[in-house]
C-alpha cells in the first residue's frame, strides 16, 4: 500500500508538469469553464488569456470514484464547446499508475486525454487504439522539458537581462517587458527569447513575478564567474537531452557503418532511433526540433560538428565532465 498515491500527491506531480507545458502562462485551481460549471482541479492559460489545459485528478481510489472523476471530466469537455477561450483546451483526468486496470473497466469518452502518474512524479500519456485496444504509452524521462530552438549563449544573454532589469523592477516583470527588452537589445535571438523564457521557467531560473529565482541567481553568479563554469551548469541541466542524443548518433554510427567522424544522419533520424532505443514513444525526445535544438547546445559545447548533412562526434561524454575533464576523450 506504500506505494499508492493520494491525491493531493497526484496534484503536486501534475502542477509540476504542467508548468513545462509549451505556452503555459498561468495555473489556476478551482476554475469553473462556464459560470455555473463544475470546478476544475487545474486551468491553465497562455499569455492571451486561452485555455489550454483543463484538468481533472484523483489518487488511488475504487472504481466508483474513478467513474465519479471520469464524469467530470466529460462534463469539462461538453463546456468548453461553450467558452470560446476554452475550444481548443486539453481535458485531462490523471490518476496514478496503479489504477490503471480499473480504468480498463470503464469507458473513456473520446476526446478526453488521460495521463497516468507514476509514484515517481513521471506522467505517462495513455492511448487507446479503437481497433486492436492495446494501449500505447508516451514515456517521459525524469528531467526532460519543453526545449525548442534554444542556445545557451542567448539563454546566457537573457539571464543578465533578466538580473539587470529586476534591479530595476524589483516588484516583478511581465512578460512582455523582457520580450520586448529582449528584441531590442538582441534582435538575433528567435521569437523574441519566447522559448528561451519557457526554458527558464522549466529550469526554476524564473520566480512567478518574472523575476531570477533564487536558482536563477546562483546560475548569473556563474555567469559572471566564468563561461565554463555556466556551460557546466548547463551540460547537468541539459544532460538528459543530450546523453539521448548522443547516444543515438553512436547507435546510428555503429548500424550504418559510418566512422563517428562522418556520421549521415538528420534530426528526424536521431528522434525516431531514441524512440526505438526505449521502445516507445518518448515526449519531447520524439520531435526532430527538440532533437535540432540538442545538437545546437552540443555544438555550442564543442561536442559535435556538422555539415552537408553528417555529423562529426568531436569528443565522448561523461556524466561528470562534458566537455572538460581529463576523463573527456577526444576522438581523432
């Protein structure tokens, strides 16, 4: 029974998973989709004000509890069709790992999203195929978040801008404002550091006033220590990402025959060769832009080169020294 999970337990692992959400500004509890409605367990909203998730959670119950959440759910479903906010919105009813045999015993209406929760804190999507009714899960790897179209050099840039503009503005920031500072003084950085923030809050580097966390001051004080000492960091924030990555390039080198000085592979390849190595689908591993983001932080490390479409393995990775050390290897 230890291994159980109640529900506030649930909510804190669901919380957490929610803020590494793409476009999540805001989660709210006890929303109501329509006045008179029931009230969700999580609402979350963009920057614009629309929902993207609404959100149901129960812990280790019977099977008469689990019925009771699933009509809840459907009822979420049925009103957002009535607020134009919430149209697009992800219902979502998540329960923990355990359980998952009850939920066989009940019909899930279609349209609803259901995300099991191991005792871990790891959330795994659960799929139903209406043919053959197997169900087929979508791993997420501990330590593994939003990342797209990210560099560590702007993400660098972005958190002096940050420390700077909060001693300005110790009240707090929006958003708005650092993306606004952001393009003016580095007009090169995509979106304006919009994904770089999303970043950042994943990391624990923001507070919820816009401002460094108490993390995110530890992590400019490495900054202004020295680069190395930052990219450090980085490599042990990264490091999930980036051990996949590598080791499916090596994966694809020793299958191909490719000496791992001329690897030919692309994004798309290295995504589709993680998933294999796990033997299912792995959430933001699975996409070639999340895969495209990593071999640009692992070029900014000096760990690969590539051009005309090969990949060039400059050094081996170790867990404690990437990519310094006398551990490191360089390959030839």
């Amino acid at each position: 029974m230890g291994s159980l999970l109640d529900e506030n337990t649930v909510k804190k692992y669901v919380r957490k998973w929610l803020q590494n959400q793409a476009e999540v500004e805001q989660i709210l509890t006890e929303q109501q989709l329509i006045p008179g409605g029931l009230a969700t367990d999580f609402t979350t909203k963009n920057k614009l004000g629309k929902i993207l998730h609404a959100v149901e959670c129960k812990g280790s119950v019977d099977v008469g509890e689990f019925a009771r959440g699933i009509g809840q759910v459907y009822q979420y479903d049925y009103q957002k069709q009535k607020n134009r906010l919430a149209k697009d919105a992800k219902v979502i009813f998540a329960c923990p790992q355990d359980v998952e045999d009850s939920l066989d015993m009940l019909k899930i209406p279609e349209g609803i999203s259901v995300y099991l929760v191991s005792k871990s804190g790891t959330l795994y999507q659960r799929k139903r195929h209406p043919v053959s009714k197997s169900t087929e899960m979508e791993l997420q790897l501990p330590r593994t978040f939003y990342i797209r179209d990210v560099e560590l050099n702007h993400l660098e840039s972005i958190i002096k801008l940050i420390h700077e503009m909060g001693r300005r503005s110790p009240e707090g920031l929006t958003q708005e404002e650092i993306l606004d500072t952001t393009e003016k003084k580095f007009p090169y950085i995509a979106a304006r550091g919009y994904n770089h923030l999303i970043t950042l809050r994943s990391l624990g580097l923001l507070d919820e006033r816009n401002l460094l966390s108490p993390k995110g001051h530890e992590v400019h004080e490495l900054i202004m220590t020295s680069k190395e000492a930052f990219l450090r960091e980085m490599c042990d924030y990264f490091y999930p990402f980036i051990i996949n990555v590598l080791n499916a390039i090596v994966e694809i080198a020793a299958e191909t025959g490719n000496p791992l000085n001329e690897i030919r592979c692309s994004a798309k390849d290295i995504a589709e060769r993680i998933c294999k190595t796990w033997g299912t689908k792995v959430r933001f591993l699975y996409d070639p832009r999340t895969v495209g983001t990593t071999l640009r932080i692992l070029r900014e490390l000096g760990a690969v080169k590539d051009s005309d479409g090969k990949i060039r393995l400059k050094r081996l990775v170790h867990p404690e020294f990437l990519p310094w050390g006398a551990r490191q290897t360089r390959l030839k």
